[in-house]
C-alpha cells in the first residue's frame, strides 16, 4: 500500500508544485518589476532563481516526507497519510512564498532608498 501511496502523494505534489510555480513566476514578475524601478534584467534574474530554488526545496521536501510514512495497510490509512502529507506541503507552499514576498519587498525597499 505504501507504494501506491507514495505514487499518488508525488503526483499531487509534483502537479501543485509545478502549477503554483508557474503562476509565482508569471504574475510574480510584474511585482517584482515594480520594486526594482523598472530594471528588466535584474526582475528577470531574480524570478529565475526564485523558481528554480522553489521548485528544488519543495520537491526535495516533498521526496523527504516519504520516508517520514509509517507501513500502510488499508485505503482509509493510504488516504488519510495522502491527505496528511499533501497538506505539509501546501502550507510550506504558502509559507515559502511569504517569505520570499516579504524577501522582495525588502530589496525592492533598499533599492528605493539607495537610488532616491
């Protein structure tokens, strides 16, 4: 049963984790654009290795988690560790992503200090 497991937990997180990266890296872009006056080249940088830490943290963690699972033994006990586990990683989800808000929000400030 834990095979079977593992096997849908993986899929949910790979498709989530791709998902809400694409559309970080997408609409994050604009925000991002804003805080650094315009500078196409350094928002473009940053947005790459924005995505790119995301998209290793979360599926490192992801992999992880596995091997955190107790033996399975029936549906309910593959469900309810599913369940479990796709919920740790849509609240790391969230809060890598108000970290990395506020992180840009940060730089994008001192960058207004420094250049008014």
């Amino acid at each position: 049963m834990n095979i079977l497991a593992y096997l849908i937990y993986l899929s949910i997180t790979w498709v989530i984790t791709v998902q809400v990266g694409w559309r970080f890296y997408r609409n994050g872009r604009i925000f991002i654009l804003h805080f650094f006056n315009g500078d196409v080249q350094t928002t473009d940088a940053i947005n790459r290795i924005l995505l790119t830490g995301y998209y290793l943290l979360n599926l490192g963690y992801a992999t992880l988690m596995i091997s955190s699972w107790e033996p399975l033994h029936s549906w309910i006990d593959v469900m309810e560790s599913v369940t479990r586990m796709c919920g740790r990683i849509m609240l790391t989800l969230g809060i890598i992503h108000c970290m990395n808000m506020l992180g840009i929000y940060l730089l994008g400030k001192r960058n207004f200090h420094l250049h008014k």
